[in-house]
C-alpha cells in the first residue's frame, strides 16, 4: 500500500481525509483507484487521461511530470503528494 | 617573564609585515588581498582605508572564517599603529590562512602618508540599538543591516500574508516597503490581517498598514498603491524600482500576472499562499530557477479553486506563512542562506508539519522557457476563467 497526502482543497470529495491508502505499482493505479473509490477527485485530478494541467502528483517529492507521468513506478511505502495550484493570500 | 614590549617583539618576528608604501602598491596591483580593519568601532567610524571590512581585533578569531572562507585568500591587516594586526596576524596564522600581512605603522601612518580614506556607511546610534539583535548576528552586522535600510521590498497585497510579512520586513529596518492593495479593511478580516485593526475599519488596507508600520518603525520609507495590479499598470508599479516582490495575492489572474512581469523585470517572487490548514511558500528567481508557470502552467477551473473567502482560513496560517516569505525577503535582501528556489514548502497547520517538493524549470515554458511564446501581457482574468483562450 501507498499513502497518499490529500491537500485540503480535495478533502471535500475524501471525507475529510488527509491521508489515505491506495493501492497500484504505478501513478496511474493509483490514481484508478483512488478515483473509483472517491470518484469526485476524478475531474480535479485528470483531464483526457493525462494528469490536469493545474495539478501536480510528486512521488518522493518529485514531480512525475519530470518522471515518467503516469507510468512513473510507487514503491512500497512511498508517499504521493497531490498538489493543486491554490491562490489564497488574504 | 615576558613584558608587552617583548611579546609585540617576539610575534613580529613570526609574521609578515608591509609598510604603508608597499601596502599601497599591492593595493593598486592585480591581486588585492581582503583587507580587515582590526580596530573598535570608535576608530573605524572615524575613516578607513578604503574598501576595508571591519572585524574588532575581539572578534577576528569568530568572524574570520565568514569574510574569508578559503584559507589560501591574502589578507592584509591594520589596526592604528600595527601593534592589534601584529597579534591577530599571528592568530589568522595559526587558524591555518596562509598569506597574512600586518601593515607596519597601522592606519596613523597610512593617513600621515597622505593616502587617500574614506568615512564608512555607518549606523548612527539609534538605529545601532534598534537593530543591535542583527547587528550581533555575524551573516548580517552593520553592512548586512545597511543593505536592508537599502533594501526595496514590493508587497502584493496587505491581507492575511502582506500583514505579517510587512510587520516583520519593517521590524528588520527594510528602508522601504511597497504595498498594492485596492481593498478596504472589513470585519471579517481583522481575525487574521495583523496590520489593520478594529480603528481602522473602513480604510483603504494599504493606508491601515502603513500606518501600523509607521508606528513600528519609521525608518522605513512606505509607498502605497491604492490599485490592483493590473496589465495596465504592473509596468509603471515596477518601475519604481523594486528587489523583492513578496506575493500575498488572493487570485489566479494576480498570480499569473505577478509572475510573468517578474520574468520580464527581472525581480525575484517569494510566493505564499494559504487554505484553510495548509500553506505553500517558494521562490521564483527569473531565469535561474522555475518560475509559476513552470510549477503550474494553467490555473484550475474557478469551481475548482475555493479561495479562503469561500473556504476559510486557520486565523494563524498567514502568520506562518507570511512570515516565512517575510524570511525568504530577508535572505535574499542580505544574500545570505539558501532560498527556497526549486523548492516549494508545504505546512500543515493540523498535523504540525512541513514538507518538502522539488521545483523544476520546464524548458517548455510559455514564460521563462527556451522559446517562450507568451512575450506580453495577456487578458489574465480571461486566463484563469475557465473558458478556452485560444481556439
């Protein structure tokens, strides 16, 4: 299994959750199952099966876009981060 | 047993010494060695040779390493009269730096020859005891605190993170602060925006804070821009001539705004920004480092975005996280520490936790890449809203 960290902005569609588990050896299993089991994270995380423009996924705190994308390897014990872009200053 | 007499004697003996003429010449030649000026403040505000740092003789042992890191690097000392740069050459010697000289007849001779010295920038001494807590740090001193009182800092926005992050610029004697702001303070605001308070009410928030900052330190010189920074006037804003943009705004257009006329005037960008439990803050050094749009090249769409007046906001959260950009500010105004460039910082106020992601510049940026294609300012409230821009 891999943890992977909800921002606060998602935690709506993961009851509330800032952590959950999920299981899958690459992003995109993970994603999959993920979203099938929270299917409201769906439109804020993908867009035509490619990860959204305005969310980054890091696996060890790298982002998979400078990986291999979706297709970029979770190992045992890795934590995920997703991470929208959020605008709040005030 | 040994009188002072025998001991300056004996330890000249042991060190390299120059007189003013020759010192003169290796200054004017090719390969100046760093010189230190050993004597107590009193002195050194008095005149100096020119160029020289100031490190009391109490002090060379601790501060050396700091001026000079590489042992090999030639240092030139005086004192008044040669006798404290006699000694503390001997020190620097024995701290393993190579290439020490003490120049014999000190600055008394060097004056009397008729070379030419000049009055150091000093701080008179109110401000020595108002920043004496920085003046004590060795990565900051008189000069670093001098830098700062040069420093011109531009604050986009004085809500939840410019209220903190302009407070504590202005504590640290920033000489001057710039603040964007159209908004007026309300109610609903004073829960978390320390610059504004329940008397102010009503005011345009770039006034209320001056003020505040004003009775916290009026060295700082504030400059007000009662307007929100737009395509129109971003221009005219920077060129005032700022070296830091610290960003607190509360949209995506200002985001991507800010960001891309960074790029253009080439000013670094300390981004914060806050929902609910959790804060972001990095660095956006122009062509060095990632910039926004390499981060997130398009904003989400607005119903995916909540902003912290739809969402809410830990009323501590921009405290910690203004003043991590008030930190980043600092940093690069002194030119000290690592910045976080390349690296965005994650705080989560509910599990009390900071992490940690790396930043990196995507060649095939529209902004600050290798074939840019985005090269002026663009409709950012039509960027952000959602509908395709381009067909």
């Amino acid at each position: 299994m891999k943890t992977v960290r909800i921002p606060p902005a998602l935690r709506s569609e993961t009851d509330g959750k800032r952590e959950v588990h999920a299981a899958g050896a690459t992003v995109r299993e993970l994603l999959d199952d993920l979203m099938s089991r929270f299917p409201g994270l769906r439109p804020q995380l993908v867009d035509e099966d490619e990860i959204a423009p305005f969310v980054n996924v890091y696996v060890e705190g790298e982002d998979v876009r400078t990986l291999d994308g979706l297709e970029t390897e979770v190992h045992d014990g890795s934590t995920v981060i997703l991470l929208p872009a959020m605008a709040g200053g005030s | 047993m040994a009188s002072y007499r025998d001991l300056l004697a004996q330890v000249k003996t042991e060190i390299d010494e120059v007189d003013v003429p020759r010192a003169a010449e290796i200054l004017d030649g090719p390969d100046k060695p760093l010189v230190v000026d050993v004597r107590e403040l009193d002195e050194w505000t008095q005149g100096r040779i020119p160029g020289a740092i100031h490190i009391p003789r109490g002090f060379l042992e601790s501060r050396i390493e700091q001026a000079a890191p590489d042992r090999s690097q030639p240092i030139l000392l005086y004192c008044a009269g040669g006798a404290r740069s006699a000694f503390g050459a001997k020190t620097l010697g024995e701290l393993g730096y190579e290439s020490v000289t003490s120049l014999a007849g000190g600055y008394t001779d060097w004056k009397r020859s008729g070379f030419a010295t000049e009055l150091p920038r000093t701080l008179d001494a109110a401000k020595r005891e108002r920043y004496s807590r920085h003046i004590l740090i060795p990565e900051v001193g008189e000069e670093g605190q001098l830098k700062l009182l040069d420093a011109k800092i531009l604050l986009i926005g004085a809500g939840g993170l410019g209220s903190p992050a302009s407070l504590y610029l202005a504590a640290a004697g920033v000489g001057r602060l710039g603040i964007v702001d159209d908004d007026r303070v309300d109610a609903t605001n004073l829960q978390r925006q320390i610059a504004h308070s329940t008397e102010t009410i009503g005011e345009w928030k770039a006034d209320s804070a001056r003020r505040t900052i004003e009775a916290l330190n009026p060295d700082v010189d504030v400059v007000t821009y009662k307007e929100r920074l737009t395509s129109e006037n971003v221009d005219r804003i920077l060129a005032d001539g700022w070296d830091v943009i610290v960003d607190g705004a509360d949209n995506f257009p200002t985001r991507y705004l800010v960001n891309d006329a960074s790029v253009w005037h080439d000013i670094p960008v300390v981004h914060g920004s806050i929902y609910r439990f959790e804060g972001q803050v990095t660095v956006f050094k122009p062509h060095e480092g990632p910039c926004y749009r390499c981060l997130f090249p398009q904003p989400p769409p607005p119903e995916l975005a909540p902003s912290c007046a739809e969402g809410g906001v830990l009323g501590v959260l921009p405290g910690i996280v203004g003043s991590l950009q008030a930190n980043e500010a600092l940093k690069l105004a002194l030119q000290i520490g690592e910045s976080l460039s390349g690296r965005l910082l994650l705080f989560d106020a509910l599990a009390a936790e900071f992490s940690e992601v790396k930043l990196r510049r995507d060649p095939d940026c529209p902004v600050c890449g290798e074939h840019p294609t985005i090269t002026e300012y663009i409709d950012y409230v039509e960027f952000c809203s959602g509908r395709p821009t381009h067909a």
